[in-house]
C-alpha cells in the first residue's frame, strides 16, 4: 500500500508548484481589500485584486446582505474608513474629472465599478475584470484608496454617484 501512495504525495507538490508558477508569470502588483461592516450593516468579506496587464481583476467575497439584494460598489477617493457611516473615504475616485456612469460605458468616474448583487444566502462571490485603473504607481491608481460597497443599487445616472444610498461596507484597497 505505501508504494501506491508515494507517488500521490511527490506528485502533488509538483503539479501545485507548477501550477503556481504557471498562474503569476507575467502578473503584475496584487492588493487586497478586508470589508469591515459601517452604518449599522452586517456586509464583511474581502475583495482581492491582480494586476493582469492593462486590466485589473477583482474577486469578491462578501457577506451579510438581504437575499437578493443589490448593491453601489465604487472606489472612493480617500483612503480613510474611519467615520462609523464611511464619509470620510469621501466622493468616487475621479482623476479624469468625468461624469458618474456605467463602468465600461463611454462615460464614468475611474471609481464606478459594477454592482453587486447578493445570492440566496445573503452572499456575493464574483470576479470583475476592471479598466481604467491600475494597481501600479500612477494618477489612475486604487492602491491606498477606500472601496465601498452601498446600501442600494446604482442607478447609473444621478450625478454625482448613482444614488447608491448609505455606505455598508468599507476598506482601504493595501498591496500584499
């Protein structure tokens, strides 16, 4: 029986090691964002993002929200989270001085990210593919700026951020 298992276990650290060395050949910077619940919200979880060239990938983890529900998720300018309700991470990351719209659309602040929306349980698990920011050094970079996930849905259209109501969630986006 033991000669069946070795190879199992020497097998493994192989393809792992592969695997991961395969994954970040050619990545760029990583960062992670820990969600602390703000105004009265149960919403935490964490949200990672990976440089992979000129886009950022995101993947969301959170939870504590109505089933169902769908959320304002936005880079915010400054990258402070202290005040119990997130005001002082302040308005949308905007370098480029743009209107609030749809990301990816032809108009928006570099800020404006997709929405969320929770699942049955209560949860978000997605992955976004984000453009128009960076990780890296630069005027368009998120690194060191507030994300903060809304009470309500973006509308898309109210000027100056999407009409999202209260801030649930908040955290300081921190290279690893």
């Amino acid at each position: 029986m033991r000669a069946a298992i070795t190879p199992v276990i020497l097998a493994i650290p192989l393809v792992l090691g592969l695997g991961g060395c395969t994954g970040m050949r050619g990545s760029g910077p990583t960062a992670v964002a820990v969600m602390e619940a703000r105004s009265g919200s149960a919403v935490s979880g964490t949200v990672t993002f990976r440089q992979a060239g000129d886009v950022v990938r995101a993947h969301v983890v959170l939870s504590g929200f109505a089933p169902g529900s769908e959320h304002g998720f936005h880079v915010h300018d400054k990258g402070d989270c202290s005040a119990p309700d997130a005001a002082s991470a302040g308005g949308h990351f905007n370098p480029d001085g743009s209107a609030h719209g749809r990301a990816g659309g032809p108009v928006h602040h570099a800020g404006d990210l997709p929405s969320l929306v929770a699942d049955a349980h209560g949860e978000v698990k997605a992955d976004l593919a984000l453009s128009g920011v960076t990780l890296e050094a630069g005027p368009h970079s998120i690194v060191g700026r507030a994300l903060i996930v809304h009470r309500d849905a973006d509308d898309y259209t109210s000027q100056p951020s999407g009409n999202s109501g209260p801030r649930f969630a908040c955290a300081v986006i921190r290279l690893q």
